[in-house]
C-alpha cells in the first residue's frame, strides 16, 4: 500500500505550489491480456480531464484487486506533454481464471464423496463467471451457474442459479436420528447492484422443489416418511466490504447479511423466514501472518421440525465435528485463526493455520437459552496448513485438522478448496 501511495505523494509535494490543479491527460491500462481494457475503464472511476486524486486511484487499485482476473494492481504517474496534465497508469498482474476443482470429504454414513467441477471467472474478458459442477455424495448431484456482476452497467448486473442436489440427510427427533434422501431441485435469479465502492446488495427469487425420502433409522407417526413440495424462495443479501487486498494477505471489515422467506405450496406446512449475518475481520501481523476471525449470527422461524435450517458440520462452521451430526433454529458460531506464511515465491506460497471453532444451536422449538446449554456448546481447536497457487484465482487447497474438547467431542480432518472463510 505504501508504495503504490508515494508516486501520488511525490507528486502533490512537487506541485504545491501551483495555482492549477492537477489533471489527468489519460488513463491506460497495462497488463490486460485476456481482461478487456474496455471493461477495465468501465469500472474505475478515474477519467480524463479530472482532477488527479489520490483516494480515487488507491479505491480503484483496490476495486481492481477484488476482481477474479486480477492477482495484483498498482500504479504509475507520469507528466504528459500538456502542462498540470498527466497521465496515469493502472498496471495489472492477471490470474488464470480457468479453474477445475474438487473436492473430497466423507458423507453423512462416512463413505467417500467428492465435488468436481469446472469454473471461468473471467468471461469474455468482462469479469463473468460461469461454472458447473458434478457431486457424489451417496447420490448424484449438479448444478450450473453464471454470474454477471457489471452486465448492464458498473453497478448493475445479474446471477443465474440451477442445482439438482440430492443427499443422505440426518434427521433428529425424539433423541434419535432417521436417514432421508433429500433432494433439493430448482432455479434462482438474482438481480446485482453496488451502491459504492464498500456497499452492494443481491435481490432475487428462487423456485424448487423438496423431497424427502425416508431411508433408515428410528421412525415416528408425527414425522412423515415422504414429503415432497413446491416451495418459493425470496432472498436478500446486503454487503458492506473495506477489505485491502495483498495477494494472500487481507486487512480489514466485511459484514454480509443474508435475509431469505420461504413459502410452500402446501398449506399444511408454514411459511418461515431464516436469516444470518456473517462479520469478518482480518488484520495483518508483521509481514508473513494474518490473523482472521469470523462470527455467524443466525435466526430462523422457530418451528419445532426435524428439518430445521441450521446444521452442525464439519464443512460449514466446526471443523473436526463431523458431517451434519445436528440441526437448530438458531445459531451463534465464532471462527478464529492465525494463518502463517511458510514459504513464499514467486507462485506458490505454502501457509500454516492454528484455529480455534466454536458455536452453539437453538433446538427446533427451544428457548434462548439453548445456547446457553452445554449440550449445544462446541468447542474445537485444530492445526492445519494451505497450499496456495498466487497466479490462479482462488487455487487454495487446504487441510485442517480439529480436535473437540467439550462433551461429547469428536476429532477429525477436514479438506477444503478456498480458505475455511
């Protein structure tokens, strides 16, 4: 950050004692292979004849950096011909944005599963993302997607979502558990808008339909053994990002709030909401380490089912807990680790990871004080290490192992692509 800020440093010392004020004679774009140059200046928001800004510059080199294409941004100012004009540079370092990945991890009665799937994140050159993937997990499952944050302007753009999705689902009741086949199948569109730089919401809608399929286990005359219902879905997301980007590196705030309603075509089944907030804050620790926390506020309507929205699971909030091992209506989980960079060349860079997951549930129909319950309560540290390539976007592999220390505790090892959050 400080060198890309004393080019601008130098050069309002240079021209203080000038009457006119700096202009910009142009802004090109350097390092753009496959990104258009085209789309680059659509976004920023630097322009000819303006004033030349340092807080616009350095809110562009970071608008740039959260882009999938870009891995890097910084930028250069040089006099142009015309005297109090000058021109700017934003030179980009590009990701390979062409990603397959997979990932493997043990299903809900322990057997091996796998995600594949084929990701571009930089579509014609315009910052578009288009992927598809294939699961195994018992059953089948796929899904494709495309997103196009900036397609009809630089604050407006559009999501297109379709997924099959079927698995082995554990379900809770009367202090035992059922087995169902889950399938969850259906379509989602989401209109994008970014009111600034640090502000932008999702707004869209959601039509599927949920069955369920009793497979094994303990049964009861108020659970149904097959359920299957149309369901319509409004979802909205709110964002507030003033994260700084350093390749592997991150400092700063995000909170996105994820608000939903679902409805049912049948009657008998009620209408709920469900909502949650995620607060993430990161902060750099000398030059190798970063320190990353994480606290996950969730509500849901609190229906007393044995399909509640909220899961306990090794992949989502607890690592080293297991897969799905229970559900709520309410959840409060806290994240926290301490990522440390080993090795750091040119491409690759190897991290370690010391974390410490925690969280508590709602019980289906249960009071606030259910957090408070130590039957609810986990507690689990753990060690792991990530394997990061810094020329493909997101070419994170990592590998954590959790160890539970509260009642009841399990221990386990957990893979992943991307950072845990």
């Amino acid at each position: 950050m400080l060198r890309s800020f004393l080019p601008i440093l130098v050069f309002f010392i240079m021209t203080m004692g000038l009457a006119q004020e700096p202009l910009v004679a142009d802004v090109k774009i350097q390092g753009a292979k496959r990104t258009k140059t085209s789309f680059v200046k659509k976004i920023i928001k630097l322009r000819s004849g303006m004033v030349l800004d340092s807080t616009i510059i350095l809110e562009d080199m970071e608008r740039l950096k959260r882009l999938p294409a870009v891995s890097h941004a910084y930028f250069q100012v040089f006099s142009s011909n015309d005297e109090g004009r000058h021109n700017v540079f934003y030179n980009i370092e590009e990701n390979f944005t062409l990603i397959p990945f997979a990932n493997l991890f043990t299903s809900s009665n322990d057997d091996f599963a796998f995600r594949i799937g084929l990701q571009e994140f930089n579509l014609l050159g315009r910052n578009i993302t288009l992927g598809g993937f294939y699961q195994y997990d018992i059953f089948n499952s796929y899904g494709l997607s495309i997103k196009a944050p900036y397609l009809f302007s630089k604050k407006l753009g559009l999501a297109f979502n379709y997924h099959d999705f079927t698995t082995q689902e554990p379900v809770f009741f009367d202090n035992t558990t059922a087995d169902y086949r889950y399938n969850n199948n259906g379509f989602e569109v989401l209109g994008l808008y970014e009111f600034n730089f640090k502000n932008r919401i999702e707004l869209g809608f959601s039509l599927f339909t949920e069955d369920y399929e009793y497979l094994s286990g303990a049964t009861n005359a108020q659970v149904p053994q097959a359920l299957n219902v149309d369901k319509h879905l409004i979802k909205l997301i709110y964002e507030y990002n003033d994260l700084e980007y350093f390749y592997q590196y991150l400092e700063g705030f995000r909170s996105q709030l994820n608000f939903q309603y679902v409805g049912s075509s049948d009657a008998s089944l009620p209408e709920f909401l469900i909502g949650f907030n995620d607060f993430t804050y990161f902060h750099r620790v000398g030059q190798k380490g970063n320190w990353a926390s994480r606290l996950r506020l969730g509500l849901a309507s609190n229906v007393e089912t044995p399909f509640a929205p909220f899961t306990v699971d090794n992949n989502l909030n607890i690592r080293g807990v297991g897969n799905t091992i229970d559900r709520g209506t309410g959840a409060i989980v806290f994240n926290t680790e301490y990522r440390h960079t080993l090795v750091d060349k040119n491409w690759f860079v190897l991290q370690s990871n010391v974390f410490v997951d925690g969280g508590s549930w709602r019980n289906p129909g249960g009071g606030f004080g259910d957090f408070a319950d130590s039957q609810n309560i986990r507690i689990y540290p753990g060690v792991g290490v990530r394997f990061i390539h810094k020329k493909i976007f997101n070419a994170i592999f990592r590998v954590d192992y959790g160890y539970g220390i509260t009642r009841d505790a399990s221990r386990g090892v957990v893979f992943g692509i991307g950072q845990y959050f």
